[in-house]
C-alpha cells in the first residue's frame, strides 16, 4: 500500500508541474525551477508523512493487539484452567496488571527500561514521560511519535508479570501478588528489557551492545524472566493444600480454548509489530509465528497421542502457545520453515516439561508457567542463534555496511554463544531478584492466603464474590 501511494503521488507531482516550466531555457527559468524544487520538497515530505502514518496506525493497532492478549486472552486461559471457586481471583490478576503497571509505566519504568543509562539499567530522563512525544527516537524507531513505541512497550511490560500468575494461582494474596509485582517491574523486567532493547544496554543487538543477543520480541525479556521467577514463586510458596493427591482439572478448558485463540491472534501484533514499521520484516516475522506455533501445536499433540493414546484439546492449546513463546525471539530472524522446525521441538520440548518433568521434580507450577515460558523462552532464544538468517533480517554488518552471518548455520557460531549469555543473564537476574522480592514481601505483609482462605477459594476470600451463581430451581 506504500508503495502505490508514493507513485500516486509522484504522478500527482508530475501532473502539477506546468508544462511552460519544463520549457524554460536555463537563462530564463530560475523561477520556475525553483517553483519545481518547492514542489518536490513539498511532495517529499507528504511521502514521509504518509510513511509515518503508515506505520503509526500499525503500531497503534499493534499495541492493541498486545493489550488483547493479556486480557481478554490470558486472563481466560489462565482463568480455565483453575478451579470454579478462583476463577475470579486468577482472572482479576491479570486485569490489576493491566492498570498498575500502565501507572507505574508512565512514572518511572519506562524510563529505566528506554532512556540512557549504563550498561544494565536506563536513567530517569524519561521519568513522568518528559520528553515522550510526538517525535520520533531513531534510535528506536524513526517513523513513529516516540510516544506510541513507549505505549507499544507498554503492552510487554503488563502481559510480562501477568504470566508469572499462572505458578502461584490459587494460593497468593492479592495484595501480596499487587506489591510483588510493583517491585518485579522495576527489579527485574525494567533492567533485563534495558539490556536487550535499551540505548547502551549489554545485550543490545541492534544498537552494539557487548554481547549482541538476537530477541526480536522478548524471549529472554519476558518468557524467560517471568518462566523462571513463576518456578521460583511456586517452589517458594510450596504446594496448593491437597495436590498432587487431590485432583485439580481445569473447571473449564472451554475458556481456555478461547483464551487461547485470542492469545495466538493477538500474537501477530506481540511478534510481527516488533519490526515498528509496516513493512516486510513484519510480514516476516507475522509468517513464522503464525508456522511455529501450528508446527508446535501438531508436534504437542503428537507426542501427548503417543503417550496417552489421545490428543486432547487441552494439550493442543498449551502446544500452540508453547510454540509461539518459541518463535517469538526468532521471528524476525528466520524462514518459515525454520520456524516449522523451531515449533516442532518446542512443543516436544515443553510437553515433557510438563508432563515428565514437574512430576520428576514434584514442584506445583499451578498452570505451568515455568513449562511453557520459561522452557520454552529458553529453547527459542537458543534455537534463534542457530536458525537466524541474514536474508531475513541483515541486523549485524562490518565496518563497510556489509551484511555479516547471523546465526551458526550461516557459519556464524559465536552468535549461538551471545544467546547463551542472553539467557543466562535472564535466569540469573529473574531467579535472585524474584526470591529477594518474595522474601522481602513475605516478611512485611505475608504472601499466602490462610489454609481456611484457600479451601473456601480466593474469589470470596479476597474479592468477596464468586465466578458462577448457582440458583436452585424454583
């Protein structure tokens, strides 16, 4: 659509130009030429404007997309998969994330996630949005009011904390939960987003950072860091009363179907609006997150076929949101058929986790937060290093502007190494920070609901309502 714009109005320039002034001789045409280059000027920048309001109403819808996920989308995945008497409470976690960190955002996180800083964290430049207006910041994107990328990221920030919910669902304080999440925000996803995404940040691709870590859309920045804090809140807090001997299924898997749908569209704007322009890199990375995660739902399933006789439909839905937490470091760097076989592992991979290994190990990750995200964020952060393609996307070039190898089997291996520090640097700042939090939180106000709280379900005893009424029949 760009492209016929911009020759509509080059045909409108040209048809403008009276044709009196292409007949000037150069000793009598000074002012008709320079009507001409007024005119050109003139057409110039109504096509950088059109541009501009190309890819802002893109990111604009983009940003909403994102929103979607965290709810409606994830707010029914996760609310299906608990018991009746906690949909409420685990539903409403992910809405509170939605209104606390948008506050918290404007205040002061978006600035030490995006304005300078060192290395590791941004400064407080951009505190209170000073600055975060209609212009844009080429750093981050030159064809977009900085404002609307800061709302963009916006998005991350809230559905990023909101999955940490899935690993202690049933069994946290809300004000607990609410206190946590505040002080995780600034702790751990503020610095690990300045690091990958941030002006100077240690793992900054784009931008030349020490160890340049290929995440187009957050893996580590927030399907490893909230993967691996959801495993620490679950051991932490210990097992919900009853389990693993007291059954717990989901009360209804058919919100959790729709969740999930929800999640897998609004994907396209999480991944394909991370290129920040509406051009063919997101249409690329739209295409491999649309294959990885049904290459990931069909290998899921498979694998839950083989080892119990029936796909469930349980089974495909985690599968498909395994596989888009695999593609979504990778989406801008890779083919699709490379994001086929990057979503074929994945869903194996987190189907074993879920299956094998949280039962080997005995913790109760309630929703399998650690399972999908933070499994799954790691193996596509590493698969990303091997797969990564410069015809892609030719992020990294020599001193001559030309384009290097991105991944190892472009005969890049080095890069495989920079993913393995992106992920441990992840692991290590979400697993310390996370239990420092936890351990700090508990002290003051306490985490857990009380035994009696739990058994009559959190949305009476912390919202003082219920999910469904059940009226006897008159």
């Amino acid at each position: 659509m760009g492209k016929v714009l911009t020759v509509c109005l080059l045909l409108a320039a040209v048809c403008l130009i009276p044709l009196g002034a292409l007949a000037q001789t150069p000793s009598g045409g000074s002012s008709a030429t320079d009507a001409q280059a007024v005119r050109i000027a003139k057409l110039e920048q109504a096509v950088v404007d059109a541009r501009s309001s190309g890819d802002n109403a893109w990111m604009l819808m983009c940003s909403a997309l994102v929103l979607m996920m965290t709810g409606p989308g994830l707010a029914l995945f996760y609310g299906g998969l608990v018991r009746k008497k906690n949909v409420l409470a685990t539903m409403m976690q992910s809405f509170a994330m939605m209104a606390i960190v948008t506050l918290l955002w404007g205040l002061v996180a978006y600035s030490l996630a995006f304005s300078s800083g060192n290395s590791f964290i941004g400064g407080l430049h951009s505190i209170f949005l000073r600055g975060v207006g209609a212009q844009p910041d080429p750093d981050y994107a030159a064809t977009i009011p900085l404002q609307t990328f800061m709302i963009y990221q916006l998005m991350f920030a809230i559905i990023t904390p909101a999955l940490i919910t899935g690993a202690f669902a049933e069994r946290m304080k809300f004000s607990a939960m609410s206190v946590f999440m505040v002080l995780w925000s600034l702790l751990v996803y503020a610095p690990m987003a300045h690091m990958v995404w941030g002006k100077g940040g240690l793992l900054n691709a784009a931008l030349g950072g020490r160890f340049p870590t290929l995440d187009f859309a957050g893996g580590t920045v927030v399907h490893v860091t909230s993967g691996v804090s959801a495993l620490v809140c679950a051991l932490y807090l210990g097992h919900r009363i009853g389990y693993p001997k007291q059954p717990m299924p989901p009360h209804s898997v058919v919100l959790s179907f729709i969740g999930a749908c929800l999640l897998w569209v609004g994907w396209f704007g999480f991944n394909a609006g991370s290129a920040l322009t509406a051009g063919s890199l997101a249409t690329s990375a739209f295409v491999a997150t649309h294959f990885g995660a049904a290459a990931a739902t069909l290998s899921w399933s498979a694998a839950e076929w083989w080892r119990n006789g029936k796909p469930s439909a349980l089974g495909a839905i985690s599968g498909a949101v395994a596989g888009l937490v695999a593609i979504t470091p990778a989406a801008g760097f890779v083919s699709p058929m490379s994001a086929v076989a990057i979503g074929l592992i994945a869903g194996v991979a987190c189907y074993l986790m879920v299956a094998k290994v949280k039962m080997l190990f005995g913790y109760d990750d309630s929703l399998d937060a650690f399972g999908i995200h933070g499994a799954g964020g790691t193996l596509g952060a590493l698969l990303t290093g091997i797969f990564a393609s410069r015809a892609v996307n030719p992020i990294f070039k020599d001193a001559r502007g030309n384009t290097l190898a991105s991944g190892l089997l472009e005969g890049n291996a080095h890069q495989l190494l920079n993913q393995f520090v992106g992920v441990a640097i992840a692991w290590v700042l979400a697993a310390i920070g996370t239990l420092v939090i936890l351990k700090v939180v508990d002290l003051v106000i306490g985490l857990r609901v009380s035994e009696d709280h739990e058994m009559q379900g959190l949305d009476l005893s912390q919202h003082g309502e219920e999910g469904y009424y059940w009226e006897a029949p008159a």
